[in-house]
C-alpha cells in the first residue's frame, strides 16, 4: 500500500526569502500554448455540455465494496502505532 508522508510546517511555508521568481519568459516556455488550447478545449464548458462519469461498472462497485484486505488493515495497524 504505497503512502507519502511529508511535513511542512509554519516556517518552511512562511519562507520568502529563498525564493527566485522565474522570468516571465521562462513561464512561456514552459507552457506550449498548443497544449493549453487543447487542454482548455477539453474542459466542462456550458458552451458545450457533456455528461461525465454517470455511468459505473457493477464489478468495480462491488469490490470498493469488499473489505480491505490484510495488507491494508496491517499497514493501517502499523501507521496508528506511530
């Protein structure tokens, strides 16, 4: 059962003074205008409705249905003893 644990505290979420901000024309470089427009084109847009995730296979229903299995329950034992 694959999990990140991390911690970033008050300080390390405060910190400005490290920080080099990119040029503006580093941004654009590292965004291709192509692959937004085609992002955005695949986006929710009332201009353009489509129906999304509605429908769902009865297999997958019933196994998020099933208990966990040992692996998971003894995992979860492990990071609750900590």
């Amino acid at each position: 059962m694959p999990f990140i644990h991390f911690f970033d505290g008050f300080r390390t979420s405060h910190e400005i003074n490290k920080i080099v901000p990119l040029a503006d024309d580093t941004i654009l470089d590292l965004m291709p205008q192509v692959e937004i427009d085609a992002h955005r084109a695949r986006a929710l847009n009332p201009e353009h409705p489509v129906i999304r995730g509605t429908s769902a296979i009865l297999t997958l229903i019933s196994s998020l249905a099933k208990p966990p299995t040992h692996g998971t329950t003894r995992s979860m034992t492990m990071l609750n003893r900590r």
